[in-house]
C-alpha cells in the first residue's frame, strides 16, 4: 500500500524533526551517566561532607549547653543553620549530578534546544490517544523496564538488610568507628551494583530507542515522492522543460544553417554544417548537426539557403561523433576538411 511506510528517512526528513525537538534520546543513559558521576563524586567529597557536617553539629551542641545564646536564638536557628551547611557542603555533589545529566542528554542530541517540545499539545489530551499509548509496544517496554528496576533494588535491598543484621550484632564487640566504615564501604558497593544492572537496562533501552525512532521517522514511497517534488520540482514539469529547451537550442541551431560555408551529409541520415572564417577562424567551427529527420530539415533549410551540400559519409559521421555544436572541428580532420572547403571556395569562384 503506498501508506506503508517502508522508506527509510531521509536526510531532509531528519533535519525538519530535529528542528521540531524529535531527537533520539535514552532518558536511562542519562540517569546512569548521573547515577555514576554522582557516586564518583560522593567518594571523594563524602570526607568533606562528613567532616563539615560534624563539625557545625558539635558547635551547635556547645551552642546548646550556652543557655543564654540557646533562649535567645532558639533550637531552630541551630537545625536551620545546621541544614544549610549541608546543603552548601553537599552542592558540589548536586552540581556534579546536574552537569552529568546535562551531559547524558547533550552527547545523543547534540546539545539541542529548542522550546518546540515544551509547548502545550491539546491533542495530547486526546483519551483514544492516550488508551493506543497504553497498549502499545513502547509502553509495555517501559513497564517491563521499571519492573526490572523494582526487582533489582528489592534485591539489593534484601541483599544488604540480610548481611548487615548480623553485623549489628556483631559490631557491638568493635569500634563505633571501623563498623560506620565497614558499613559505608557496603553501602558503596551496593549503589555500584545497582548502578552496575541499571548500566545493562539503559544499553538495553538504548538500542530499543534507537530502533523506535528510526521506525517513527521511516517515510512511505508516496512521502519520499512528495518530497522529492518539493527539493527538486515535478519530474513531469521538469520534463516539459528540458523539451522546451531542447526545441529551443534546436530553432537557434536551424537559424545558423543559412550561415554555414558546407553541409555535410550521409546521404539523409546525418549532416553537419560547418561554417569557416579565415580571419577570425583557426578551424572550421559546427554551426548545425543531426541525424534522420533534422538531418533532411538541415538539408532542407541549406538548399533554400543556397548553402553548398557536399555527400560524404565518412567525414558527415566523423565530425558529427567528434564535435560539439560551436566549436571546432578536432585537429585530425583538419585535412580531409580542408580539402572540402577548398572544393568549396574553388565552387564558389567559379559561380562568381
């Protein structure tokens, strides 16, 4: 069926759905690669955090034992300014996150913006619209792939409560500080596993993305005509064109006949008219040349002409093969030609 869309897009096609926000994008990509530079970023300014943190505690607990500043700035100068040193210690971590994000997404589409997308669609409201999402392919991909994420962080989950009870038994027999370390450095490599599975989801994702849209942007043969006509015109109006132009070049070239010194012809199916200026001329140049039917009519318009016509078979074909209209005869025919014209002056003097 010509709706079919079987047609691979086509350049033109991709630049106007790049103009409108249609990019290929992974949002799974982007959530790892943030994922990833907000872990790496966290093991090194965890200390940082750690220390700045605890330490404005204890100054707000000695704050707290300093009745006098406690009744007059309050419990909740100290929560609040005790929040917002970790909210500063902790922004270079949101920053990283941020910039990783911003990196996921501008490496597939190559840093696009555009506020084409961000517009209100009312169609979008449309509840037959919205029940064909809900049963289509791309729908049941994202459930199947929350799912999988549910699984993977009860797993962990599990994982990590099943291991760490029995430490909290057991670290009552070691140092407050070497059981926070053992646990920090589990906790580390839980989030890295996690990480790890939601690494194999957005390859996965990644190539499904990838398929769906070259899918979406596929073109029928009737879109791949339509669009042809529009880059490069009606091939039935360009047609009618180059045969005007070729009537054209033919009714120029018929008007030179009357000029030419010699027609050259094989008896009917080829003629060539050569036209030779000594002054100005190094060769004799085309003026005129066909074959069958404007063969005869370059005959025709010679002997109304008075123009000499010379029967030659050999010389017809040869400079008709060799030449192109208005120019001059290549350098291997000069001699045969030149014995021609010479018959022709010769002609010529002695009907003068």
């Amino acid at each position: 069926m010509a709706g079919d869309k079987t047609e691979k897009a086509s350049p033109k096609k991709r630049r106007d759905e790049r103009k409108k926000g249609n990019v290929f994008k992974s949002q799974d990509i982007v959530t790892v690669v943030s994922l990833l530079g907000s872990f790496c970023s966290l093991r090194f300014l965890f200390p940082v955090i750690y220390e700045s943190t605890v330490s404005y505690a204890k100054k707000c607990i000695v704050g707290v034992g300093e009745l006098k500043d406690f009744q007059a700035l309050g419990g909740g100068y100290y929560l609040r300014d005790l929040l917002l040193q970790f909210i500063k210690s902790s922004l270079p971590l949101l920053l990283v996150a941020v910039f990783m994000a911003a990196l996921g997404v501008g490496s597939q589409t190559k840093f696009l913006f555009t506020m084409k997308n961000a517009t209100p669609k009312f169609s979008r409201l449309n509840p037959i619209g919205g029940i064909r999402k809900i049963i289509s392919l791309k729908s049941v991909v994202e459930l199947s792939k929350s799912l999988i994420k549910i699984i993977v962080l009860l797993s962990v989950l599990y994982q990590f409560l099943k291991r760490c009870l029995p430490f909290v038994t057991a670290s009552l027999n070691i140092s407050s500080l070497g059981a926070a370390s053992y646990l920090l450095q589990y906790i580390y490599s839980m989030i890295l596993k996690v990480i790890m599975w939601f690494g194999v989801i957005a390859a996965f994702d990644f190539l499904y993305q990838w398929w769906d849209y070259e899918r979406q942007l596929m073109m029928s043969k009737q879109e791949v005509k339509e669009e042809y006509k529009q880059q490069e015109g009606d091939p039935q109006i360009k047609g009618r064109i180059r045969n005007l132009q070729r009537m054209r070049a033919k009714q120029r070239m018929m008007q030179a006949v009357p000029t030419a010194d010699v027609v050259i012809r094989n008896p009917t199916h080829v003629a060539v008219a050569l036209k030779y200026d000594i002054s100005s001329d190094r060769a004799p140049i085309l003026v005129a040349k066909g074959v069958d039917h404007t063969a005869l009519k370059i005959v025709e318009i010679a002997m109304d002409s008075h123009v000499e016509i010379i029967e030659n078979v050999s010389v017809a074909r040869a400079v008709y093969s060799s030449t192109e209209l208005n120019q001059e005869i290549p350098p291997e025919l000069y001699g045969i030609v030149a014995d021609l014209m010479i018959y022709i002056y010769q002609l010529k003097g002695k009907k003068g």
